[in-house]
C-alpha cells in the first residue's frame, strides 16, 4: 500500500525526473543487463541503441509520478505496456527483478539526494504498480487461452513465403499441430520466436497482415538495414529473410494488441486508413475486415504512403480489392517516385500526405482514422487531423517500437 506521505514523496521528485529521467533509464537498463542478463533476451537492441527504449521508459516513470493519486488515468498506457509484456511471455518473477535494479539505480544515479525516505516510496510506489501489471497480464493471458487456445510460444511451420515488396517478405504460417487457427482481432500482432544456430533465442513482434478468419497467419517482415558497427539492427528481421523457407518452423505466442479496428455503427462515417512503409501490416488486415463487415455504401479510404513503386506493400493485393469493392478508394503516394513509377501510373500523388490531399479524399465529413508508420509519418499526420479538428476518439494509431506520445 501506498501512503499520503509516500505519494507526496513521489510527486516531489517529478522535477527530478523530468531533468534526470533518461539518465535514470539508461542506468537502469545498463545495470539490469550487467546484474541480470538472463532477461536481456526481452527487449530490442535496436531501440535500446537508438535511445528510444530508454526514452520510453523515462516518459512511463514520469507520467507514473504525475498521476500517483490516480493511476487510473493511465489505463491506456498500461494496456499497451500489458498486451506487450504477455506477448513476450514476460512473467510475475521478473518484476522484482525490474524493481530491484530500478531502486538502485534511483540511488546510484541521484547519490545523497536519493534519501531512505524517497526509495522507501518508490519502493511502495512500484510494488503498487507491478500489482496492477501483474493482474492485468494474468487476464489476458487467461484470454488468450480462452479464446485462441493456447498460451506462451506454440510451434507453428511455414507453409509458404512470398515477396511483397523489395524490402518486404510475407510468411505464411500454420500450427505445426494441424490445430485451425481463430480469427484473430484485425490489427493485432503476434510474437515470434526463432532459435539461432548458437542456441540464442530472439523473439520480435510483428504485426498480424492477413484477412481475418484465414486458414494461416501472415506476418509481413522488412528487412532492417545494418546498423553502423556492421551489426544489424533487425537480427530476427534479417535471419527470417535469409534463412527461414517453407518447412520450416518457428514458436509464436497468441495474437495481442490493443490497436484494433472498431466499424463505426453510422454506416455513413467513412473509415480512412492512412499507412507508411511497413505500417501497412496491420492496416492492410483491418481494411479486409472492414470490406466484410461493412455496408456497400461506406465509403472506405486507404492512403499509401512509400517511397516508390519498389518498396510499395501489397500493390497487387490492393488493386484486386479496388477492384471487388466499389466504395473503396485507394490513393497511393509517392515520396520519390522513379521514372518507371511515372511510366507506369503506379501512384496517385507525389510529395507528403498532406491538407489538400484529406480535403480531395474525405471534405468535410466526418471520419473514423486508423494510421501506422514511421514516427515522423504519424507526428505529420497526427497534427493534419487536429487541425481538422477531428475528435480524438475518432483517431487510432500505432508505433513499432516503444510507445511514445504523439505531439503537435
């Protein structure tokens, strides 16, 4: 239990935080990884050398502090943190792991300022917080083996791949134990787990691209560039281009996620969905859905924003239900469009999504929005749609990575 006076205590080191809070996360990583480097397994590299998993961190314990006396306003924040963490397979054991190495990094990174009071209240304040983690996870894993059944990571063999774009492979995936698959939520993603030939286990979310209801499950993978120490960045990513073909096999743990599409009950409100590069995985899954679910006349918008025609997901996919559905409407946009783009007629539009483009596509309707790509992507379309001043609970977005808070 938390006292008044251990909330007042960690109200009061909010100024701390805001100043000190990513020094605070990389110790802290730094020291669990040192201390005790058989969790190390559950995090990415990739965005711990970018800084953003640190950065992640530093905003959770913050907004944490922020908002002790009503832990409540961040149910949100922990269902995200929770659908990950099961998806992972991360267990109640691990919390005082966390918990043990962020106290002493408290202590450690703030020296004399960092009292018995101020530790004794965060050690209260985090064994609140891990019990509400802890509770949430129990439920969803139970969830998870009510609906789909099972729990954990299950062997499942790939049935065939198949090149989706120059830097995208899709694998198609089936239980290796013949067991059919259940629908899964359409813009959930799942976890897989690959083992290396040195007997090192990677595991890597990735985004679910398939119709619901198909016989498989189809993850969409990019092939992450090699980082500048010549170390790739996406070692699952660039392991399941170069070695994994049909008959395979890898583990994937049950679909989680809490970025999922909801069909307006209003069958005049468009549904428009805006994707970037490879955050087309969990959109392409929802507009399939939506197609089905739908009455004819909704009018349904997907925007595709890529670079070129060479690294454009799922072109050929789109264009045959442009096709089947007459209200569907697919606007393609270049970035950098090549000559043989233009040759072609393989884009609508050149440049960045931009006012003009949403005005042209959806006027003035009102609209429910689903968007997913790079960070810069979602923070340019984020701030397109409040200055349409499109309600918030009409918009809906995804990172890869780390959660983050989009801003103006």
């Amino acid at each position: 239990m938390v006292t008044d006076q251990q909330r007042k205590i960690v109200k009061e080191t909010v100024p701390v935080l805001q100043t000190h809070g990513e020094t605070l996360a990389r110790h802290f990583y730094e020291r669990m990884f040192r201390v005790n480097p058989e969790v190390q397994a559950y995090f990415n590299p990739a965005h711990q050398r970018s800084g953003s998993q640190q950065r992640a961190l530093a905003g959770a314990i913050l907004a944490y502090a922020q908002h002790i006396d009503d832990p409540a306003t961040l149910s949100e924040a922990v269902e995200l943190i929770a659908q990950k963490h099961v998806s992972l397979g991360i267990k109640p054991e691990h919390y005082p792991i966390v918990g043990d190495n962020l106290l002493a990094s408290i202590g450690e990174v703030l020296g004399e300022a960092a009292t018995d009071e101020i530790i004794d209240a965060w050690a209260a304040a985090y064994a609140k917080l891990a019990e509400i983690f802890i509770e949430r996870e129990k439920r969803i894993c139970q969830d998870q083996k009510k609906v789909y059944g099972w729990q954990g990571f299950k062997p499942f063999v790939v049935d065939r791949r198949e090149h989706t774009s120059d830097n995208i492979t899709s694998f198609y995936l089936k239980a290796a134990d013949a067991t059919p698959l259940v629908a899964h939520e359409p813009g959930q993603y799942i976890s897989i787990r690959a083992t290396f030939a040195d007997g090192q286990a990677v595991m890597r979310n990735y985004s679910l691209s398939n119709p619901p209801g198909s016989e498989y499950y189809r993850i969409s993978v990019k092939r992450e560039p090699a980082a500048a120490d010549d170390a790739p960045d996406g070692v699952l990513s660039n392991y399941l281009h170069n070695h994994i073909k049909a008959g395979d096999r890898v583990e994937l743990s049950p679909p989680c996620g809490e970025f999922t599409l909801e069909i307006p009950a209003d069958t005049a409100k468009p549904l428009v969905f805006i994707a970037g590069g490879v955050g087309v995985t969990p959109l392409i899954s929802m507009l399939h859905q939506a197609l089905k679910s739908s009455n004819s006349s909704r009018r349904i918008v997907f925007i595709q924003a890529a670079l070129n025609g060479a690294v454009q997901a799922f072109s050929g996919e789109l264009e045959a239900l442009r096709t089947d559905y007459s209200n569907l409407h697919v606007h393609v946009c270049y970035s950098a469009p090549d000559d043989a783009d233009r040759d072609a007629n393989r884009h609508d539009s050149e440049g960045l999504i931009d006012e003009a483009m949403l005005d042209q596509l959806i006027g003035d309707q009102e609209a429910a929005y689903y968007f997913c790509g790079p960070t810069p992507m979602l923070s340019h379309v984020h701030a397109l749609l409040r200055k349409r001043d499109v309600p918030e609970d009409d918009v809906h977005y995804e990172f890869f990575g780390p959660g983050s808070v989009l801003a103006a």
